[in-house]
C-alpha cells in the first residue's frame, strides 16, 4: 500500500470514529435531556402543591389531601401542576428506558404519570369541608375515576421501586437498593393509612410524607441515571 493510500486509509477510519463519536454524544445528550424531566418533575409538584396547601382558604394539611387542591375557583392551578407532573414523569421514564435497555421499571413509571394526567383530568370530589361552604356529596363519577387511576398509579410507584431495588442489587450498590425498598415500603404503607378511610390527621400526614418521598426518590434516581448514561 502506498504512502498515499495509507493516509486515505487513516483519514477515512478518522472520520469514521468522529461521526460515531458525534451520533454516540447525540444520543447520550437525548437521553440525559430526558432523564432531566425527573430531576425537575417532583420539586415542581410539591412546590406548586405546598404553596397551594398553605394559600388556599379553608385548606388543611391534616386533614385535606392535595388532590382536592383541584376544585374551586383556584383549582385549574392543580390541575395544571398534575398534568405538568405527568408528562414530565412519563417523559423521565422514556429516558429510563433508552439508560437501561428497558426493562419493567421504566414502564411501571409511565403507568404512574399517566396516573397523573388522568387524575387532572378527573377531578377529586369535595371533601371534608374544602373548599370552604362546599359539603360533600354523593361520589361521582369523576371522583371514581380520580381514586382508581390514584390507585393504579401508586401501586405502579410502588412496584417501581422494589423493580430497581433488585436492578441496584444486582448491580452491587446496596445503599440504592435498600432506599429503593425503604421507599416503596413507606410509600405503601402511607398510601394504605389514608385508603383505610381512618380520617386521623395522623393518616393524612402520614399520607402526604409518602408522596413527597416517593418524588424524592424519582429525582435521585433520575440524578443517579444522568450521571451513569
């Protein structure tokens, strides 16, 4: 082979390996671009939420859910905050899924932010006295719409967690796989404090704990996916 062959040769496999280089570093930046929605998604939620809980007349934290933050004449800000969290939720898990080739985890996620649209779409009934000189009624249908699709979503969360708890076993890192089970544990038990109709502030606190911990938990591990992709 010629000296000038050569250098085509070299120049050609150069090229190569740039564009490679090029699509590999695109890729990665779509997904962490992805995986950032995770990050943001619960801050954005419980900060629009609190700030709700603590502004709303008549509200109570230990005695409201924020699910009910959703009526009145204020309660289009709610439903805004669901939907933003849903999608941002779901958008998380495609991320997910591109980081760690699939598996159960990422869909189990966009189960839970599709939970989430739907439970903007289906607004919660009135209850326990808020919004303010609103008594509850009857359940409608919307109402049983927004529990089954809380239920379905939460359940999914839930799984989740166990779901990478055994990925991060695998994978040696124990702290990750013991504060994943920690999670979906105490996210279980929160959710099942509040679901057993016992009405204790206690109960709803308890319940309101496991959410803001349950977003806790998808923004590390949304950190915890930027950083490895």
């Amino acid at each position: 082979m010629t000296t000038a062959h050569t250098a085509t040769a070299h120049t050609a496999t150069a090229r190569t390996g740039t564009g490679a280089a090029r699509a590999c570093d695109r890729e990665t930046s779509i997904t962490r671009s992805l995986l950032g929605y995770g990050v943001i998604a619960g801050p954005v939620y419980v900060g629009v939420s609190l700030t709700e809980a603590l502004t709303r007349d008549g509200f109570d934290l230990t005695r409201h859910a924020w699910s009910l933050l959703a009526n009145g004449d204020l309660g289009w800000i709610h439903i805004v905050n669901f939907v933003l969290a849903g999608a941002m939720t779901m958008t998380f898990a495609a991320g997910l899924r591109r980081a760690n080739g699939g598996g159960w985890a990422p869909r189990l996620l966009a189960v839970y932010g599709l939970s989430l649209l739907a439970a903007g779409a289906f607004r919660a009934d009135p209850a326990g006295g808020f919004p303010r000189g609103v008594p509850a009624g009857e359940v409608s249908w919307h109402g049983i719409a927004h529990l089954t699709s809380g239920g379905i979503g939460f359940a999914c969360l839930v799984a989740a967690c166990f779901v990478l708890a055994r990925r991060f076993a695998r994978r040696g890192r124990a702290a990750w796989a013991w504060g994943s089970r920690a999670t979906g544990a105490l996210f279980a038990a929160g959710f099942l404090a509040v679901a057993s109709g016992a009405g204790a502030a206690w109960a709803n606190l308890a319940f309101t704990g496991a959410v803001v911990l349950g977003w806790a938990w998808i923004s590390a591990v949304a950190v915890h996916a930027y950083r490895n992709a």
